[in-house]
C-alpha cells in the first residue's frame, strides 16, 4: 500500500510539472520572457505543495502514510543518539521486567481462579480457634460437622471435605510417592467437574469396606498421560496403593489439580479409604479430632454475605451435634467459631506466607518504574530542548501541533516497545530466579502452569503506559513553543520553552530523589532485620544438623517394636564415620509446627484463661546435646525404658512452673484430654534436667516454655518423627541416615532429608525475599537518580558557560567553579531528602510487620541513605563539574 | 456529488468546480491543463478557477468513479493524464444539471420578481 502511494505521489507531482510546462509554454507564446512565463504560470497554479497534499488526503488513510513517516524519523533520531537510547531500553527493560516478573507470581498465587463452572460461588469453611489472646485461624473441619453442616445449612447446595495426602504406588520399578487427596463422596458432583474417561467418585463409593467397585480411585488426567498413555483400557483396572488394593474409575478432566493451589494431586479416593489407610491412627472416627478442609457452593440466588451469616451462626449447633461432652464446654471451644472464605482461588498455603510480601514487591517495583519513567521523562525534555529550532521550522511550515505531538509520541511508543520485549526476557529471568529463592515446589507449580500470552499483554499494556508517562508532557510541552523566539537562531540566549524545559527537570529531580530515598530506607530496614533475625541468641547451633523426617506409617513393626527400631537406628547412625550426635524428636525448631500442652506444678497451677501456653515436644537421648543446647542442671534422657515418666525443662518453664525452688527431682502435672473419647486425665512425670531456652516456633518470638518428654512406645506419632543428626558435614549425615534406612527400613520411602540450617533460612524466607528484592531495587533507583542527576547537571554547565567562563575570567578557581556546580546539586538532594525522609518513615511504618528490631525512624538507618544518596549523587555530579572546572574562559566567551 | 455532506461556502465551491470538470469532459477527453482553460474560456473569463485546486476535485471524481484516467501524450509531446467521463458520470452530470438549472431559476424568480399589480 505504501508503494502504491508513493507511485501515485510521483505521477501527480508529474501531471502537475506537465501542467505547469505547458502554462509555461502558453505564456512563452503570448510573448513574455522565461522568467516571467514560468513565474505566471507558478503565481496561476497557486501552491503545488498544497494540491499534492488535498489529493492525497482524498486518497485516505493518511494516517498510516504518516503513522510511517514519523516511524522511520523516530528511528533515525534514536540511532543519532545511542547513549539515550540504550539507557531509555534498559531502564524502561529493569523497570517493567521486574514488575511483571513479579506480578506473574501474584497472579499464580492469588488471583487465578479454579477451573471449576462458576467459582465464584464456591466457598471455604474453616475453624477459627481463640485462645486466649491469639487466634488461629484456617483450622479444618471433620466429617461429622461437615454432616451436620449439610443437614442444617439451607444456603449451601453441597458441602464437601478434602484431605491431601500422600499415596504410596507399588509400581515396576518399586515404590513412589504420589500426591492425592481422600474426598467426600459428592466432591466432583459439587465442583461440578466432568470426568476425561470414566467417572468420578460418587457417595456410592463413600461407603465402609468400599463401593461397588471396592476402593474407586479417580486419576489424575496428567497421570493418565503419562503412565497409561491415555489408554481407556486402564478403566475399571486395579492398581496397589499403600499396601491396598484399589479400582480406577475415572480421569479427572484436563487442568484440573485439585482445589490446594499449587499441589498437584494424582488420585482421588473417598474419605472412608481413610481408616484402611491409617489403621490404628485413624481420625475419621474421632469426633474430637479436625482434618478435613471444607468447601461448599453457594445455593444460586444466595449472596456470599447470607451464607456466611448463616454458616457463622451455626457454629453452636454444629459442634453440639458433633464435639465429645468433655471438649465442649473449655473456654477455648467457647470463644471459636466458624470462618467462611471465598473459595474461587482454591487454597494456598504459600498465599497466607506471601501475600503480603508481593505486595509489597510489586510496590516496590512500581516505584522503580515510577523513578525510571520520570528520569526518561526529564531526558526526553533534554532532547526536546536540543530539537526546539527542527520543531520550531516545522510549526512554521504549517504541521499542526497534534502532528507534532504525535511525531514525539511515536519515538516514545517506538522505546517503550523496544524495552518491552527485553523486558519479557527480564521477567522471565525474574521469574527463574524467584522460583530458586523460593525454592519451593508449590511455587514452581505455580508458577510453569502459566500462559505467556497473558504475560505478553500486560507487558505490552506496561510498556505502552509507560510511554504515555513519560512522553507524554515533553511532547506535549514541546508543541507549545512559542515559535518566533525559537526562530531565532542564537544558541546563547536560551528562548522561553527551552527555560521552562530545565525547570520541569529540575522540579522532576527532588521528586526522584525523595523516592529513591525512600526505597534505600526501606532495604536498608529490611537487611536490618535479616541480620538481626540470622544473629539473634538462636539456643542452638544450627550448622552441620541434618533433620531427616520418616514415615514408617507402613511398618509391620509398632509400639514398642518400632521404638526399638528407632534406638537400632540411632546407634547405628552413631557408629557412622564423621557422626557426633544422634537424637530423634517429634518437632524441631523452626519448623512451624509444634504441639502444645496443659502443665502445672503445686506452685503453679493451671492458669483458667490460657492453660496450652506450654509447647510440649517429644525427644529421645542427645536431642540437647546434638542441637548444641546446654543443660543448665541434671542428667539428659538415657535412651532407655528408666525415661518412662520423666521430664526436662527448659528455663522459661522452669521459671513458670516452679519460680521459688528448685526444679530437678519435682514433680509436674499434664492434663491429656483425648480428642477421640472426650475424657481427660492427670499424667505426671518427674524433673529430671533443666535445658537452655532455644528459638522454637519462629526466630522472632521470645523462646516459649518448653516441656520435653521422652519418647515411648505409646508416642502419639511414633511412625512419623525426625532423625536429628549432628555430624562434622553434612554429606557424612546424609550418608549415615541412607545407611540405616536402607539397613532397617528399606520398605519405606525415602523423604528427603534438610539441614537445621535450611530450615531456619526457610522460617525466614519472607524477609529474605524481601530483603534481598529490596536492595537490588535500591540499587537500581540509585543507578536511575544518578543518571538524571548527570543529565541535568550536564545541562545546566552547558546553559551557564559563558557565566563560567565570565567566573573564571575574573579569578575563579576550578575548586570554586566545581564547588559551584555541586552546590546546585546540594540544593536539589537537600529537598529531595526533606520530600523523602517522611516517605521513608510511611514506607516503614507499612512494612513493620515484616521487621524485626528495626525502628522506622531510626536516625542512624535514615542518615545512612541519606549518605548513600548523596554519595551516589555527587559521583553522577562529578563528571560535569570536572568538565565545568576545565572550561577554558577564552573559549566560553567567544561569540559565535 | 461532492465528498463532504456538509454544505459550507467552500463546499459549495467544491460542488460547482466538480460540476465544470464534468460538463467539460462531456465533449470529449482531456488533461488537466486543457480542462482549466476550457472552464475559463466558456465562461468568459468570470470563472477564474485556481488551476491548483483543480488537481484535487480530479482525485475526488475518479474515487467517485465519475471519470476515469489514462495515460496519453499532449500537445507538446510531453506525457499527460488524460481523463474522461464514465457512464456513472455522464448519469451525475444530467442529473446535477438539471439540478442546477431548477436551482438557478428559482434564484432568477426571487431575486427579479415579476411586477406585483400595485395601486
């Protein structure tokens, strides 16, 4: 089409020369010289250039023509200039990279909805249990108050429990672990899913001994794919799951994985498998007991609002239909109550970790896309500035100012692509880099099951939003030029539109600064607080501990025969070259979970309000010794049966429990309420050592209480615990474990074993995360101040030169002529700093959650961005000051 | 006839020059120039028509189809566009003229009134 016009261009502009020619010849004729015939003949035809232009308007779509036009001179412009034009790249590249980098893990996490029909009706009931004065909320439910949900909740259609699990699947090539989860019977039918293959599982197949096809299993449509081959066949086939037989029924449709996001489960079996599946250690009898994630759908017509109410009423009658008598009337049950959540993004559990800080994040990086966009901003006015003759011609020559805007606007537009496309490559990277930070399989999941194309449009759509920004007022300022001054062609005397060009800039930069400040502050109080965190008194010695999780839920042996398993075990990891210690424990610190019990002494008893303020963990011999904890008083576990009814303190408890006397040789009361049968009962046991407080839950609370018991054949977890093993590496652990897993327990699958270490960075990973994204966005807003500051500096020695030189003429130094020159910059940081030290106080203030022993306002943090910021500003400044300080006063005032 | 639905003074211009071209490309072809002078000449001089604004109401006719173009040689044996009316055209032009006729009647009437019966 181009072509086509300009062919059609040339052919007019010949047909009118031809006209022309023969006016010329007409007036030749008629007797005048040359000159004058062709002069007539001009003054006759009235403007050629206009007649070309009218024609060619008639031919339509002029716009793309000059949509073109601008196109090429925009390229041209930018090659002239490449130093802008990398810098405008990998600014608007950083920028926006990073913020989608991290915007496609918030979208993954947060905002994706299930593939289910109409998610937005589905929602999330949970138990909030109060304690006292904390809350725990997100507990699950149990399958009797989800039945008696069913019966009184009028505003649900059907309400379904789910509990992943791991399933264990003999196959070929031996054991492997698959993920899955046991569902209610009316799961799929209230999720509304249509099966791949097959059928899904029904109530039917809810039932005690099996359904009609025995134990039904549905599959996943990925496990389908890759271990049938898509094959119908496998349809009604058996398979051995965890030592049992079960029959596959159906595929689950295609995407399908699971309301738990990020997890993706394999087989889906009925909640009455469950029994089978855990014999001895069954929950699903035990009406005292909470394990079963709830969901329900909304009856149409019925607002989530309604429903919630009404869920949250029910609370009394559900747990007076279901809780055991025992349980129902401590203040804990009195002060709970039901939860209820929109259900449409499924479940995370690294939601409730990471919500916040990517929030956080993805403020930050607008931040920096704001800084960068407003340092291109000021450099595209530079440039602006430079061109104010061309545009000033081309006002002159008839271009409307739309025209001229849109000239500018495309060489902005033409960046922002440019850097737009980079900026994929960078949020890929992004990306990549998060998912290894993280380390954390949910999040990979999450993040490799998106689409590009998704990611591509709201790049694309960042891109053009950053054009519009900062081309927007240069060009739009550029169109304004008064025109005759600009005319002029003295480059001395600076016309009206280039000074107010330099005084937006100037009126730019404090703005960038008291931002870049603010981000400084905010990185610098988030590395704080990681050193803090990794230097605090932790208890314990983290390095070279190996904490290796078992399941030995499918052993013949139990009680007491896997408790001697466990001491075989022991002793014989201890016998492994490198070995120091070997202890096993129920829980270890820093994991995030523990358990808590109700102790009392004579001196102290059981406090009415908050009687679980114990943590309680169950410990072989050496735990302290392995961990690196001293015994403050007494003799450690022995290892043997002589533990059966003692204890050990730590001295927070001990402080507790028997603030007066000594503790070692007394005795301590525990009331154990069954969760199953609802009685309780008195377990006493005797002091035998007092250990030193270590960091438990988390590394920032203050050690809590802690009894630890022995372990015995009748421990509650007995085939679930943690090997704890302190070696001189951790390779020589590693080894160890393998040894005697593979020596007495080879059966069982191989969970991957982590390091004390790793889990105490994983209990900080949030801080980290954030601390280390924090600084490079600092890095990076510093890097963008100080270019703007160059720019501007540079600018402003080339506007005052012949002051310079007048200075210098009259006996400035070049220490006085630099000095001047950083004073201007001095001016501008000194608001910058004013704009920015309260940013940085509000920008604390906002994240002082994720603090740890930082003050927002501390003087000390906030002079030390300060000193950054300046630091970073006068090296950008140093350069122009040098070249200002060389000037030479002959050369400066020489008129041109 | 014209391009703009709008009726403002240029239109009207833009209306009438469209009318001219094709009157005068009813006796025949011809190229631009030719076109210009024959509209100055048959109307003695009293339509002085800028031969610029020419070029453009030709583009406008030949995107209505009312002429057409084709490549021929002048009278000074240079290359030359010369343009002539369709069948379209030759359509518009009894149309618009008869228009035109009526319109200028209905001008005369007014503005030349015929004597009222008076006292």
């Amino acid at each position: 089409m181009l072509t086509r016009w300009s062919r059609r261009r040339k052919q007019l502009a010949e047909e009118i020369q031809a006209h022309l020619a023969l006016e010329t010849n007409e007036n030749l004729e008629a007797g005048m010289t040359p000159d004058e015939a062709r002069r007539a003949a001009q003054r006759r035809f009235g403007n050629e250039l206009l007649a070309l232009e009218r024609s060619r308007e008639i031919w339509g779509a002029l716009w793309l023509e000059r949509l073109v036009q601008d196109v090429r001179f925009a390229l041209r412009q930018l090659r002239t200039s490449p130093g802008f034009t990398v810098t405008a790249i990998l600014t608007l590249a950083l920028g926006i990279g990073a913020t989608t980098g991290i915007f496609s893990l918030t979208r993954a996490l947060l905002l994706d909805p299930l593939p289910i029909p109409d998610p937005g009706s589905l929602v999330r009931i949970s138990l909030v249990v109060r304690n006292g004065g904390s809350a725990v909320p997100d507990l699950p439910l149990n399958n009797f108050m989800i039945a008696s949900l069913r019966r009184h909740a009028s505003t649900l259609s059907g309400v379904f429990g789910w509990c992943p699990y791991f399933f264990v699947l003999q196959q070929d090539n031996g054991l492997h672990t698959y993920d899955g989860a046991m569902v209610s019977g009316n799961t799929f039918q209230v999720l509304g899913l249509r099966p791949a293959a097959g059928r899904l599982l029904t109530p039917a197949d809810n039932q005690p001994g099996g359904g009609p096809d025995g134990w039904a299993a549905v599959i996943s449509y990925r496990f389908w794919q890759e271990h049938f081959g898509a094959d119908r066949s496998i349809i009604g086939k058996t398979l051995t799951l965890s030592d049992h037989t079960i029959t596959v029924v159906g595929v689950a449709p295609r995407g399908f994985e699971g309301v738990m996001v990020g997890s993706q489960p394999d087989f889906y079996l009925p909640l009455e498998y469950e029994p089978v599946l855990r014999g001895a250690n069954s929950v699903l009898g035990q009406r005292g007991n909470v394990w079963l994630i709830t969901w329900a759908r909304l009856r149409p017509g019925v607002s989530f609002a309604a429903a919630a109410a009404q869920i949250r009423a029910l609370f009394r009658p559900v747990i007076d239909e279901t809780l055991p008598a025992d349980v129902l009337h401590t203040p804990v049950v009195e002060h709970s109550g039901f939860g209820v959540d929109r259900g449409s993004t499924g479940w995370s559990t690294l939601r409730a970790t990471y919500t916040r800080p990517l929030l956080v994040l993805q403020i930050l990086t607008g931040v920096v896309l704001l800084v960068g966009c407003v340092n291109l901003a000021g450099l595209c006015l530079a440039r602006a500035t430079a061109r104010e003759h061309e545009l000033a011609i081309r006002a002159a020559l008839g271009a409307a100012r739309a025209r001229i805007l849109q000239q500018i606007l495309v060489e902005s537009l033409l960046l922002a692509c440019a850097g737009g496309a980079f900026a994929v490559g960078v949020a890929w990277f992004t990306d990549r880099w998060l998912l290894r930070f993280l380390d954390n399989k949910e999040a990979a999941r999450a993040l490799a099951v998106h689409p590009d194309a998704a990611l591509l449009a709201v790049t694309a759509a960042g891109a053009a939003l950053c054009a519009l920004l900062f081309g927007l007022l240069p060009a739009w300022l550029a169109s304004r030029l008064p025109l005759e001054p600009a005319l002029r062609n003295n480059s001395r005397t600076l016309s009206r539109g280039a000074r107010r060009n330099f005084a937006v800039r100037r009126m730019f930069l404090p703005g960038q600064l008291a931002l870049t400040l603010a981000l400084v502050s905010v990185a610098a109080m988030l590395g704080a607080t990681v050193v803090h965190l990794r230097s605090g008194a932790l208890g314990f010695r983290p390095e070279n501990i190996l904490l290796a999780n078992t399941d030995f839920e499918r052993l013949p042996q139990k009680g007491e025969a896997l408790l001697q398993l466990y001491r075989r075990m022991m002793v014989r990891m201890q016998q492994m070259p490198g070995v120091d210690h070997v202890s096993v424990a129920e829980d270890t610190p820093l994991s995030g979970s523990s358990h808590v019990g109700a102790f009392s002494s004579d001196e102290s008893p059981e406090p009415a309000a908050n009687p679980f303020r114990y943590e309680t963990d169950e410990v072989g011999a050496n735990y302290f010794a392995a961990l690196g904890t001293p015994l403050l008083a007494g003799r450690d576990f022995s290892g043997t049966d002589a533990d059966a009814g003692t204890c050990i303190l730590n001295r927070t408890a001990m402080n507790l429990l028997f603030p007066a006397l000594p503790a070692i040789g007394r005795t301590v009361r525990q009331r154990i309420s069954s969760m199953s049968t609802g009685t309780a009962y008195t377990q006493e046991c005797r002091v035998i050592a007092v250990a030193g407080d270590m960091r438990y839950v988390n590394l920032r609370d203050t050690p809590p209480p802690v009894v630890y018991l022995p372990v015995t054949a009748k421990s509650d977890h007995l085939f679930s615990m943690t090997f704890v093993i302190q070696a001189h590496s951790l390779a020589d652990a590693r080894a160890a474990y393998l040894t005697a897993l593979h020596e007495f327990a080879p059966a069982t699958p191989n969970t991957d074993p982590t390091s004390l270490a790793g889990q105490m960075d994983e209990s900080m990973a949030r801080e980290s995360l954030l601390s280390v994204l924090s600084r490079f966005f600092a890095v990076l807003a510093l890097l963008l101040s100080g270019i703007g500051i160059y720019g501007l500096t540079a600018s402003w020695v080339a506007r005052r030169t012949p002051e310079i030189g007048v200075r210098m003429a009259l006996g400035a130094t070049r220490g006085g002529i630099a000095s001047l020159v950083l004073r201007q910059v001095a001016g501008l940081l000194a608001l910058g700093a004013l704009v920015g030290l309260p940013l940085a106080f509000v920008g604390g203030r906002v994240i002082r959650s994720f603090l740890y022993e930082v003050n927002p306002a501390s003087p000390g943090l906030l002079l030390l961005a300060v000193a950054l910021l300046a630091v970073a500003a006068v090296a950008a400044a140093w350069l122009p000051a040098r070249r200002a300080a060389t000037i030479d006063p002959v050369e400066a005032l020489r008129v041109e | 006839m014209s391009t703009h639905t709008r009726k403002d003074p240029l239109d009207l211009l833009q209306g009438t020059l469209d009318l001219l071209i094709l009157q005068t490309l009813a006796f025949g072809r011809a190229h631009g120039h030719a076109i210009a002078r024959s509209i100055e000449r048959e109307s003695e001089e009293v339509l002085r028509v800028g031969h610029g604004s020419l070029y453009p109401a030709l583009q406008r006719l030949l995107k209505l189809k009312l002429i057409v173009a084709e490549d021929g040689v002048s009278e000074n044996n240079r290359k030359a566009r010369f343009y002539r009316l369709t069948a379209k055209g030759r359509a518009a032009l009894n149309h618009e003229a008869t228009q035109w006729e009526r319109f200028s009647r209905a001008m005369a009437r007014i503005l030349r009134p015929a004597p009222q019966e008076s006292r």
